[in-house]
C-alpha cells in the first residue's frame, strides 16, 4: 500500500477517534448535540477531513473498498459547498449509524497492511 494511502487511512482514523471523543461521556443524546454549536461544527470538519482522504484514496487506488465511499466524499462536498442544507438530523444519524461502520473498514484496511508489511 503506497505511503500516502496509509497516511490518509490514517487520518480518516484520527478523524473518527476525535469525533467519537466528543461523546466520552458515554452520552450520546441528540438534543445536547444539537445545543453544542463548537461540537456541531468540530464534527462537520472531521467529516470534511474523512471525505476528503476518501476522495483522495479513490483517486490513488480505486480498488479500494470503503463501504459507501461515494456517499461520505458527497457528504463532504455538501458540508463544504451547500453547508446551510446540513441538517442537525442527517449528522446525528451519521454519527450514530454510519461512522462505527467506516470505523471498522478503517481499521480492517490499516490492518491488512500492516500483516502484509510483515
């Protein structure tokens, strides 16, 4: 696996981690999500950092499989360039729903190449 690849999996990692720290609290409760501009906005900018390595990981190796990888580079061309169309909602249930499962695309990928490294 090229160099850069890994580096972006590995943003896509951090970026994950930092989104999930925001909840450390074990509380993950929409309405308090809602309340938190700062949070609101820390999350959107990690998830325009995880479309973006995404998008910059198709670009290098398409043969890569990201589970709903178009969908989270759409993500963050919204985020970015329709951002007063986000909803609180469609966030949350990102949260919530989608990103445990790139989590553990990200971590079998970072895996795999590490055992072929060796």
């Amino acid at each position: 696996m090229d160099e850069r690849v890994e580096k972006w999996l590995h943003d896509i990692q951090m970026a994950i981690d930092e989104i999930n720290s925001f909840f450390d609290n074990g509380k993950r409760d929409f309405f308090s999500f809602r309340q938190n501009i700062m949070c609101k906005r820390a999350v959107e900018r990690n998830l325009e950092i995880i479309g973006e390595a995404i998008n910059r990981i198709l670009a290098k190796c398409p043969d890569i499989q990201i589970k709903d990888a178009r969908k989270i580079i759409n993500l963050r061309n919204q985020v970015i360039h329709s951002y007063d169309n986000i909803s609180d909602e469609n966030i949350w249930a990102i949260i919530i729903n989608h990103l445990p499962i790139l989590q553990e695309d990200i971590t079998f990928l970072m895996s795999s190449h590490s055992e072929q490294r060796s």
